[in-house]
C-alpha cells in the first residue's frame, strides 16, 4: 500500500537524537557544507562493519571489481571512521564548488568534526578521532576500481598521513591535518560523489549506514531498485550466516527508519528499495487524477465480475510502484489498464 513509503523517520526512536541542532551557531560556513560520499566506497565494502578491532583481510569480487583490504595494529579502518573522509570530501566539495582551489591536505577542527558528525564532545570522543584516524592511516588497499578515470591497482591507504594537534594544557586533541590518498582526491576532482542525507549521522548501527549507502548509490532518484538478499549482504560486506543477516534486514523493515529509502524483504529474498519522496510525489501527482463517472460504467464492461474501485486502486498503485508520469488521457488509460487485468486474471473466483 502507498502509506506503507510515507516519511515517518522524522521522530523515529530507531534514530539517534540531534545532538547539535543549532550547529550553524559553532560551524559557520562549515555547516552549509553538503554531505558528500564518494561513488567507489558506496558502492564496495572498502570498511568494516564490526564495532570490535577487525585484524582480517578481507577480498571482494564482484563483476571485473576487485578489492583487498587488509588491516593497520588498530585494524580495518570502520564504517564510523569514515565519518572522517565524509567531512574532507564535504568541505572539499564544497570549496571546489565556490571555485576556490584545494589540495590534499585539509586541517579540521576537532570539535567542528565531532558536531558536524553528530557525535558527543566528550573527552572520550576527542581520542577517539585519533584511533580512527590510525585506522585509516594504516588500512592498506588494493583494488582495480577506477577512480577520475584512473586504476590504481598497488597498495595504499585512504590517508596518506596524519597529524594530531593537541592542546598543552589539557592534552585534548584540538586539530586533525590529514593528506588524502591520490585516490579519494581523484574521486574529489572528477566529483565521482554523491549526496547524503543529514540523517546518515543518526543511524545507530554500522549496517544501516552501509544499507543506505548501496541504497543511496542504487536506487538513487529511481522510484525503487530491487536486490537479491544474498547479493546485498555481499556488497554489504557483512561476515554474518545469511539466516542472521536476514534477521538484521527485518529489524531495519520493522522501523522503517532508513533515511530517503523505504526497504522491504519479499518473497524468494528480494530486497526492494523505495525512494520516499519520489513516491510521495507520485501519488500526490495520481490522487489529482480524476476519472469521468462514465469511465467506471465502461470498466465494469471491460472487466465483468470486478469490484471496480479496487480496481481503480490497483491501477494508480501500479503508476506509483512504476514511476509513471500522470497519463494524457486519464480515462482512456484505465480502460486499458482493466482490459489488460481481465485478460490476464480472467472473471473473479
């Protein structure tokens, strides 16, 4: 049913609170920043899902796509790590569009980091950033994924070098100086990125957040995109048994919390996302559609034995599930649409 796509994420409990709703107060121009991700780690497991230190290796195949990732002292750098990444590629993408001119390096705030990120600014979360950014540092890549048109297909890591700034006094971290991966900056400079809803920053599991990145990446502004279950848990990177993993997809359906994207577990283990505001809009645009009370007199004629208006339903239903525009000739459209359903599902049992 349409209800079932409405945005409901908005006061979902599944959701972290906004911990900094009035950031613009501390960030300035910081906070107008676009979140931007880039395509290539969307799109492949670069980043591990486990909350606990990951010392594996892992390798990923997929079509001609090949990726090794093997793990820093630290281990692999994680999903929350690349919070980091997110905030450079944001900040650079945003200075790139008002035509100023970047490098590798970028020096952040550590402050302006934990806010922008939705994070606390504890103590705690202050050293934190340094053991992500070991994690990063030291993470080594080798794949054959092209980024700016380019294949890179020796060993690197997502972050060339690190620096850590630290107040004298107190010993808390102040400042973070990074030097991007020619790598991630080829993905800066060919825009090889995509936008994130604020909302990434509020998804409490490592699993949601690489959900909604594939979702985000596939599904994109298309009405719904459909995978098979085993294909997601692979481009997911999870090591969890498919029956568990199955089990964590439901939960996320339960809620229904995913930002932008509306997910649902079908029969034969289709995964089928749907984007929420596209959807929304459809079937905003198919309630103005309005039938002549003598089209429902022919329906009935086209498709004896039919309750016509569930019919009517299933016809402005299937315009939505499709993405279909609003049809020229309302009238004529339905007609055709209960001729086809008689058709194919002949007189009701």
């Amino acid at each position: 049913m349409v209800t079932e796509v409405t945005n409901k994420i908005a006061d979902n409990e599944a959701l972290l609170p906004e911990r900094h709703p009035q950031q613009e107060l501390f960030l300035c121009d910081i906070a107008d920043a676009v979140l931007k991700d880039d395509m290539a780690s969307m799109e492949h497991p670069f980043f591990s899902l486990s909350k606990k230190p990951d010392h594996g290796v892992r390798v990923y195949e997929h079509g001609n796509a090949r990726l090794e990732v093997r793990p820093s002292l630290k281990g692999l750098a994680t999903i929350y790590d690349k919070d980091i990444l997110i905030y450079a590629i944001s900040q650079l993408i945003a200075g790139k569009n008002t035509g100023k001119e970047i490098t590798q390096i970028i020096s952040m705030t550590a402050r302006d980091l934990l806010i922008f990120t939705n994070r606390h600014t504890g103590g705690r979360d202050y050293e934190l950033l340094g053991d992500a950014l070991e994690r990063l540092q030291g993470t080594q890549i080798k794949t054959n994924i092209k980024t700016g048109g380019e294949e890179q297909v020796d060993l690197f890591s997502l972050v060339d070098s690190a620096t850590l700034v630290r107040n004298e006094d107190s010993g808390r971290i102040t400042e973070l100086r990074i030097k991007l991966s020619d790598w991630v900056f080829n993905v800066i400079e060919s825009k090889e990125v995509l936008t994130l809803s604020r909302d990434y920053f509020r998804l409490r599991k490592p699993l949601e957040r690489r959900i909604y990145e594939i979702a985000r990446k596939h599904c994109g502004a298309q009405a719904e995109w459909k995978v098979n279950l085993a294909l997601l848990k692979k481009k997911c990177g999870s090591n969890s048994p498919l029956k568990h993993f199955r089990y964590l997809l439901r939960d996320l359906v339960k809620h229904d919390h995913l930002p932008d994207y509306s997910v649902r577990l079908g029969e034969e283990d289709m995964v089928m996302f749907r984007n929420r505001r596209l959807v929304e809009e459809i079937t905003a645009q198919s309630r103005t559609i309005w039938l002549d009370a003598e089209t429902y007199n022919d329906a009935r004629s086209c498709a004896p034995g039919w309750d016509i208006y569930v019919l009517e339903e299933k016809w402005r239903t299937w315009m939505i599930n499709g993405g279909l525009d609003a049809p020229k000739n309302a009238d004529k459209a339905f007609l055709g649409f209960c001729r086809k359903w008689f058709e194919n599902h002949g007189t009701p049992p």
